[in-house]
C-alpha cells in the first residue's frame, strides 16, 4: 500500500457511514407479562451483589422467592428469551410451575465473587468465626439483601422465602442463621451441608475426585470461562492415567485454586471441615424461620446433607410447626423436574409435580401470600419406594438402633454367600477376594461419563444402575437372601457393621444393599433380576478409630468398621430377595486406596499401590451384619 504522509499533510477524508448500531439500544419490553430489574445491591462492607428481579405484571402485595447461587443469576432467569415468565424461569433452580402460577417476585442474586457480583469467591463460605475473619458470610449477604428487597420493591408484600438446591440449597440454610424479619419461610432442597462426612467432596474421607471439573471450572474465573478438558473419552482412563488426585490436580494447574489447596491440606475430618458443617452451625443457633428440608432417597451428590441438618434442628421445633421433611424418590433436585421414573425405576405417576403442587405449593402460600390458609401437611412427607405411595409421618426415621418406635435388626452376611436374620453358627467364617488398585471397580458401567447433566449425561442416575456387573466380579462379594415371602419395610439408615482384614494398611469398604428384582418382570420386562441400590456408601479404612485420626490399619487383623449408609424407604416386595455387597473401590468416582498407608492419599506415589487380599467375616465371633431399620416382625 501507499505510505503513510507524516509531512504535516492532512488526513485523507472518507464518506460518512455510520454504524449501524445504536449507542444505546432500548428493548421494548411493553407485551411481555413481566417487568426485569437488574439491580447490584450494596452489602455492609460495601461489595455490590447482582440480582435479577422479575415481577409479574401488575401484582401488588406479592411475596419474594430469593435464590442465591453461584451459577449466574442471568442464565438462571434468562433461560430461553420470552414475553413469558414461565419459559424464562424453566430449569435449574426454578420450581417454574409453583414461582409463575403463585404470582411470585423472582429474585436470584449472584453470591459474592461470581459472575455479575463483586468481591471475593470462598467455596461455601464459611460463617464469620475462625474459618472466615471477614465480617460477611452468606447469612449477612441473605440479611443485607433481604433488606434492601423489602425497602425497594414496592410490588411486594414485604414477605421473602428463601429456596434453592444444592449449592442454593446451602444458602437457605444460611439464611436461617440471624435471620431478617421479613424472611417468613426456608426451602432447602438438597442442600451441601458437610463436604467431608457425606456429600460433595468426600464420603466418611473417601475423595469425590470426579468433582474436580467442578472445582476448576467454578474456582478458575468469577464466570466459569475455563472449562474443564479432557483428552479421554472414559473417565476410568483419566483418572488412572494421572494415577493420584494431586498429581491430576497438579497437571491441570489446580494449585492456583484456593479451594483446592485447602481441599489437599484437610484429607481428615478436622476443624477445617467440622467447622463448617452447616448441621452442626445450626444445631448451635436459634430456630427462628419455618423450614421445609427437601431430601432425595437417590441423590448422587449431597445425600448427606438435608437429614443430618433434619436431626440438628427437629430436637428444637418445640412447637412441632417450624420443621417439615420431605423425601422423594429422586435424584440430586429431580424434584422441580418430572419425576415420573428415575434411570429404569418407574414410579407410576409424576412424583416432582405431586410434591410440587400438593407440599411446596401450600407450603410457600402459607407463607408468602397474604391470607392464605396453613398448609396440610404432615411434619414428615415421605415417599415409600417399592410399594410408589407417598406416606404422611409424623417423624423421622421409624426405625433404628435405638430411641425409635421400630428397633433395627441385624441382617448378618452367612456362609455360602447368604444374607438372613439369624446370628451365625459356630466355627471360622470368612469370604476372600483380592483388591488390585490396577484394576479397581467401575461404580458404573464403561465407559464413564464425566459428571454433570448437560449433553444426554446419565450422571444424575447412577445410584439405581443395575448393580448385576458388580455382583459378577471377583473382586466384590455377594451375599443374598431367601426369595422373600413377605414385603421387607426399611425406614431409617442401614448401619454397616463389617469385620473385614485387609493384608494392606489402609483399606476401602464399600457396601450396598440391593433389592433383587424377580427373575423376570412381566410389565416391564427389562426389570427382571434387576439389582437396584437402595442404600450404598463407602467408608475410608484409615478413619476407623476416628476421623480426624488416620490411622495404619494392623494387617490381617478382623476388624470392626462401623458406618451408616444412607436412609432409605423402601419395601422389599415378595418374590425379590435382599443382596449385599462388599468391595474395597468405587472407581473413578473416589479416588483408589493405595491400600498402603501413606500420610496424605493426594499424593500417593505410584509405588504405593498395591494388591490386597481383603477377608470379610461371617463367624459367630466376628459376625458381619447390616444393621436394618426394620418396620414390624
Ligand atoms: N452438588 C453441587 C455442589 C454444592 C455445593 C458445593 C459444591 C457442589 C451442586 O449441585 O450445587
């Protein structure tokens, strides 16, 4: 091209053309029936909170319906452009139905640090206190912000609700703590409560590490832009090519994360962990706002959460009002989707709408609108799975060791892989197989898909994956009963009591009761000898004297491992039999025991690894039983 003049010439002068688009475009918004408010909230310290208000057109005196996530306030509201709410709202973390029809105010803010909000990003950010010297915590940003909604919005009765699931179940829950007089109602669904004891991150300290995705996508950037890559197609390949979590951590960069650092510096249960388990915060404070616990029977991601934070705060509903359950055949927050079937188990009618419109509906009116009637519900709504009936219960769980109007009864693991109530005869006892941590258990069939809901992903089923693979394999133990002739009713936790040796010096234990289908199923001819789980954890061996004491296990000793697995409802129906069983991986979910004894499993050596020959006892002595929560003879 020709050069540039510098001489002093003047600029060469072009036609005008301009833009074709405005400084500042004004949408018109006049047709659609509702009004958008984006506001940035100012919190006590002056950081600004991005929430998006949606108020239907027209309503005066409408009651608030606050979510607070992570997961951008934006995408949240925005899910399909529309004049309408209600496609708007659809999908996470809207029970669009209940929120639309009831004429709500829709409000979901950004948490502080992520997406549109300003200020700092803590993975559940602990409480002010020793975990966190700020004076802000998502109870002062649920407070700050509940305030400002009832000074601002002028559509609105003054009466906020707090719901969510999940991560935006948590926040109810800290919404609860000093709560603001105008928060008149939590709904937490599903809620994180203890990252180590059972839900996101550790089960009884065996390492979620599928969740790392989570952790870097959500940790790396305020809006979630570095996404998590894979150069594998099967999970199981993944994480045994980088053979350890730490050192996966390492190549993916993780230790620029804050939150994966501290994941790697607390393995054990200590103060780190017990300190902000959000059970144990509220057991410590006042009951002041009526809660509605939501609870999955079948929830892959935090099954812990919504019934240890039931059993911190029931013992202080003096009044009976202020504390409903309810529990649902579901997945991780399937109850705001159709919940008609579940992976194969069908459940003959749509369990979501149901408790949609005849337990949340009611339950937030009473509440949020003003006038409205109280709500008929049972402190307790519970769905019995086998039998498909909702039950209405006056408490939670019917049977148990001990307190409960049922008392558990042991269900002993016996000789030739049989399972019955009669404790074992005498002489020795035992089954045998060899864990090799070179070729751990898949927890589902492979290849394995990555975590997460998007693209057809079948993560949120895997809890009711036929567990038959397993039961084929040498390296899990199978103990069945009897064809039952009379239903088998459970209410409550399964408690394991295994007495196991392992030739290692750290071990994993993970056990799963199953609900044999019969041989063949007429109506639904792919259910026949299908083994469903209705209860199944791991337990980390090293923390059997203690959570926040690992410890070498003494090899080739029987040993006692004590854990509970997750409350079921179930009704083991005649014709189907009851199987346990026991294997020492769940992988790629958890991470693999060396089954070496090494200070901090992250960064177990690849040298650390090594073939175990793993005993499970059925003596008289050393009798190996799951402890049933048995409702009557
Ligand atoms: N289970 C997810 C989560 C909650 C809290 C912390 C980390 C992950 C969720 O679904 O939000």
């Amino acid at each position: 091209g020709a050069a540039l003049a510098t001489d002093g010439a003047p600029p060469p002068q072009y036609p005008n053309y301009p833009s074709e688009t405005p400084a500042q475009f004004t949408p018109v918004t006049s047709s659609y029936d509702y009004v958008e408010r984006d506001v940035m909230i100012p919190m006590r310290d002056g950081v600004k909170l991005y929430t998006v208000i949606l108020i239907p057109k027209g309503v005066t005196h409408a009651g608030m319906v606050l979510t607070r996530t992570p997961y951008s306030a934006k995408e949240l509201t925005h899910h399909v452009m529309s004049g309408h709410l209600g496609p708007m709202l659809e999908g996470y973390d809207n029970a669009t139905d209940v929120i639309v029809e009831d004429h709500y105010i829709r409000v979901i803010q950004d948490i502080r640090g992520k997406y549109g909000s300003e200020g700092d990003y803590v993975m559940n950010r602990p409480i002010h206190g020793p975990l966190n010297p700020t004076p802000v915590d998502d109870a002062t940003d649920t407070y700050d912000t509940i305030d400002w909604l009832v000074k601002n919005v002028s559509e609105s009765n003054g009466k906020v609700g707090t719901i969510g699931i999940s991560y935006d179940g948590f926040e109810p829950l800290m919404s609860m703590i000093h709560p603001h007089p105008a928060l008149k109602v939590a709904v937490p669904m599903n809620p994180m409560v203890d990252g180590w004891m059972g839900d996101d991150w550790f089960h009884h300290g065996a390492f979620r590490q599928q969740n790392m995705s989570y952790i870097y996508e959500q940790s790396a950037s305020r809006d979630n832009s570095y996404k998590w890559w894979t150069s594998y197609h099967d999970e199981y390949d993944l994480f045994m090519h980088y053979v350890s979590a730490g050192e996966l951590g390492r190549a993916y960069g993780m230790e620029q994360l804050g939150f994966w650092n501290k994941m790697l510096a607390h393995p054990a249960y200590d103060s780190f962990w017990s300190e902000q388990a959000v059970d144990k915060v509220l057991a410590a404070q006042p009951l002041k706002v009526p809660t509605m616990l939501v609870h999955s029977l079948w929830d892959q991601e935090d099954i812990y959460g919504a019934l240890a934070v039931y059993r911190a705060i029931k013992p202080k509903d003096t009044s009976g009002n202020m504390v409903k359950l309810v529990m649902g055949p579901w997945h991780h927050g399937q109850e705001i989707e159709d919940a008609s079937s579940l992976g194969a188990i069908q459940f003959g009618s749509d369990t979501g709408k149901y408790f949609r419109e005849h337990i949340l509906r009611p339950y937030l009116a009473q509440y949020l609108k003003d006038g409205a009637p109280k709500a008929d519900l049972a402190p307790v709504t519970a769905y019995q799975t086998g039998t498909n009936q909702w039950q209405r219960l006056d408490h939670w769980p019917l049977a148990c060791e001990q307190g409960c109007a049922s008392k558990s009864r042991p269900l002993y693991l016996e000789a030739d892989n049989k399972l019955g109530f009669s404790a074992p005869g005498a002489g020795a006892g035992f089954d045998e197989y060899v864990s090799d941590p070179a070729h751990p258990v898949p927890f589902r069939a492979r290849p394995i898909q990555p975590m997460g809901y998007d693209n057809g992903l079948t993560w949120s089923e895997w809890l009711v994956d036929d567990q038959r693979e397993a039961s084929g394999r040498t390296d899990v133990v199978t103990y069945v009963s009897d064809v039952l002739t009379q239903p088998l009713t459970i209410a409550g936790a399964p408690i394991v009591h295994l007495v196991a040796s392992t030739s290692g010096t750290d071990s994993d234990w993970v056990v799963k009761l199953i609900d044999v289908y019969p041989d063949q199923v007429a109506e639904q001819p792919e259910m026949g000898g299908y083994q469903l789980a209705v209860a199944m954890d791991i337990f980390r061996g090293r923390y059997r004297e203690g959570y926040d004491n690992p410890k070498p296990l003494a090899a080739n000793q029987p040993l006692t491992y004590r854990f509970d697995l997750p409350n079921a409802n179930h009704v083991f129906l005649p014709g189907h039999r009851v199987m346990v069983q026991v294997q020492s991986s769940w992988f790629p979910l958890y991470d693999r025991n060396p089954q070496t004894f090494v200070p901090n499993i992250f960064w177990a050596k690849p040298a650390d690894y090594k073939k175990a020959t793993q005993r499970i006892y059925h003596s008289a002595d050393e009798a190996s039983y799951i402890s049933l929560p048995v409702i009557g003879d």
